[in-house]
C-alpha cells in the first residue's frame, strides 16, 4: 500500500488525488491521509506531497467538466472537514464519480454507495456548521474601523462564511478569525478577500479573547437580558438551538447576566 500524504487544505488534498490517480498503482493499492494524522504502517510506503495548484486546478477543472458543480462543492466542503479520513473520503468518491462514465454526473444521487454516502456526511456536516456561524457570529469594531470577529468552529468553515459577508458588509473592511485553526478571512472593502494561515496569523491573537466593550454592546447585551421573561426560560430548548460552544464568542454572553449594563449607558 502507498500513502499519499497531503498537506491539511483543500489544495493539498486536490494534489494529492492527482499525484495518487497520475501514480498508476490501481486503486486499490494507495491511499491519502493528512499530514500530522494519521499512524505509520509497518508494510506501507510514504509519499510526501507537495501543494501544487496547477494540479489542484486540473483535479477541479475535471469535477467540474465531468461530474458536477454539486459534487465539487462537496467534495470541497469535505476537504475543509475535521474527519480524519476526509483526503481518503475525496479520493474514493472521486474513483466512484469518473469510473461511472456518462453516469457519473448524477453521483450525488447514489448514496446507496458507501463513498458517496461518506462524502454526503461529511459535506453536510460542514455546510451545517458554517450556516450556524451566519447566525452566531458577531463583530466588534476595533482601531481604523476595522471590523474584527474571533470564532472557534469544529471545521475550516472561514472561507465559507467569506463570501456571505462580503456580500453584506461590501464596503466594511473586517476580519473573521478561526482560533482553533489559526487561520482569518480578511477583506479591506475592496478587490479579493483573501485567507491568512498559521504564522500569518500571530499579530490577530492579541485580539483573541477581548470582549467588545463598546456602548452598543453593551446596550445589546442588557436588550437581550431584560426581554427574557424568566417564567418561559427553557435552558434545554436554548441549547438545542444556541450550542454552548458557540456562546464564549457571541457579545450578547460575553457580558453575563448582568442587568445593570442599561445604567451604565
């Protein structure tokens, strides 16, 4: 068995399907893992790879033509997962998708096979995820006007969530920053949005954790205590829709419980 070992991105992923299909060795004699996760193999052999995007290119370019734009995006969801198998998880549904032929443009529908099924998951999973951080992610305003939001999310979900509020705050230059990641969405209010990864990253940790203490913030974190009628609280229910993981971010409980923010204001 040889192991294609890919770099954790969707790119380094994309190479790796290429260099493994490229190696002639048949399908069933390789395998892909993420570097940094996955456990040695007595009788495996170990291929690095190297990011190369023009490969990437071609493997999406190939999706794209030849299967779907449905099933790039879920191949490309999954790449962004957290699931250890998610390189392997593209690869097998990639096999399935162009060994189809003709067929192979309605893949998405046939989740009665198991690498089709795996990849549903996983693409769900993530698109879950980032439509809840639309919902629960908040922005504070630091120095020169630039809005800034720290998260924390299970997947890479930051480059999903960037064209969301690009659209919405156009001409607002912000910053959405994955602590769990260490990586940032950034857009100036013009041009590309662009992604920030690993070293990259350092200056925004200053700001990790610092809770917005502007007026409006305040003012939105006592509205939000005060309309709450204590007789219909169901804290069972609110945590079905507002997961505890998502709180320690959102303004509204960086504040606590306390009534007294209207006073101060």
């Amino acid at each position: 068995m040889v192991v294609f070992v890919c770099e954790d991105s969707p790119e380094g992923i994309f190479t790796g399907v290429y260099d493994a299909w490229n190696s002639r060795l048949g399908h069933e004699n390789v395998r892909l893992e993420v570097q940094g996760e996955y456990n040695y193999s007595l009788f495996s052999e170990y291929r690095e790879v190297a990011v190369d995007r023009l490969k990437a290119q071609k493997v999406v370019r190939s999706v794209r033509r030849s299967l779907s734009e449905l099933a790039y995006s879920w191949i490309y969801r999954t790449a962004l997962s957290e699931r250890e198998d998610r390189a392997e998880a593209v690869y097998r549904f990639l096999v399935c998708g162009f060994s189809a032929g003709a067929a192979g443009r309605r893949i998405t529908e046939n989740l009665q096979i198991p690498a089709v099924q795996t990849v549903f998951q996983i693409n769900r999973a993530v698109a879950n995820e980032a439509h809840l951080q639309t919902e629960f992610l908040r922005f504070a305003e630091y120095s020169d006007h630039v809005l800034f939001s720290e998260i924390g999310p299970k997947n890479r979900v930051t480059a999903l969530l960037m064209p969301y509020f690009t659209d919405r705050l156009p001409s607002e230059p912000f910053i959405i920053y994955d602590k769990n990641h260490q990586e940032a969405g950034v857009w100036t209010g013009k041009g590309r949005w662009y992604m920030m990864r690993g070293a990259e990253t350092e200056p925004l940790q200053a700001l990790s954790g610092r809770t917005d203490q502007s007026e409006y913030a305040a003012l939105w974190s006592a509205f939000f205590h005060q309309i709450g009628i204590k007789e219909r609280e169901n804290p069972a229910c609110q945590r079905m829709h507002l997961p505890l993981r998502y709180r320690k971010y959102m303004t509204e409980f960086q504040f606590g419980s306390n009534r007294s923010n209207l006073a101060k204001l």
